[in-house]
C-alpha cells in the first residue's frame, strides 16, 4: 500500500514538473521552431544582448537606436510580436527610423504580407531603402491600390 501511494505521489510530481517545463520553455519552443539552424551558443548570445540592451534602456528610455537594436535581436531570435513591440517604440521615438520601418513589415510579414507589412515596407522605401522597394513590388500587389489610395489621402 505505501508503495502505491509513493508511486502515485511520485507520478503526480512528474506530471506537474513536466507542465511547468512546457509552460516555462514556451518561449524557447517559438524560437527554436522560427530559427531551426541556429546553435545554442548565438541563441544564448541574442539573449545577453538583449539583457544588456533592457540594461541600457532602463538608463535611457528614449533612445530609439536602443530599441531598434532590442528588436533587432528580439527578430533574430524569432520573438516577432517583441520585436514588433520594439520598432514601434523606435518609431514612436524617431518617426523618420527607417531600419524600424523596414524590420517591422518583415516582421509583421513573417506572419503572412499584411496591409499593415506592406505600408511599412512602403514608408521603409521612401525612406531610402531600395531592397524594402523591392520587397514591396513583388509581395504587396494585391494591396497596391489600397495602399496608393492612403497614401494620396493623407
């Protein structure tokens, strides 16, 4: 009998670890799935930079180059919805940052090439950007016109 209870309280604890491990390593599972050829030693390299860089902004929280970089590496590691955070917070901060403009529509094109990917890939280019030109003529045309019509608009 106390065998089976040790067994059974052992089993419960397994289970509850393992359920931690998932929820906890959830993080790692999307970056992993989005960068499968990348080796631990950069992902642990992204993520000290990334710790350096929250460093930096907590010092100073209006630098749009440190915030453009935190998403830059947030990219890299395939965390797009934080890298999204952070080229809005750079353009909120520079609204001329056109490395923002162009890294977040290829974010938010990562996710499929949205209106929004597109109008950033547009503002991107007219900001001196050729290869967001690019990208914009060969992905965006089924939003050209929409996109066209804004543009006149504002």
């Amino acid at each position: 009998m106390k065998l089976t209870v040790f067994l059974f309280l052992f089993c419960i604890a397994g289970f509850v670890k393992s359920q931690d491990t998932v929820i906890d390593s959830a993080e790692a599972k999307i970056e992993k799935y989005y960068n499968i050829d990348l080796p631990d030693s950069v992902r642990s390299h992204l993520k000290s930079q990334i710790d350096h860089m929250n460093k930096y902004i907590a010092q100073d929280s209006l630098n749009p180059k440190a915030f453009l970089q935190r998403g830059i590496y947030y990219g890299q590691l395939g965390a797009q919805v934080k890298a999204i955070e952070n080229y809005d917070k750079t353009i909120q901060l520079d609204s001329l940052e056109s490395v923002a403009y162009f890294n977040r529509g290829l974010a938010k094109g990562r996710f499929r090439y949205t209106l929004d990917a597109c109008l950033d890939l547009k503002k991107a280019f007219k900001l001196g950007i050729q290869q967001a030109g690019e990208i914009y003529e060969s992905y965006c045309r089924i939003y050209h016109s929409t996109i066209e019509k804004a543009v006149v608009s504002k």
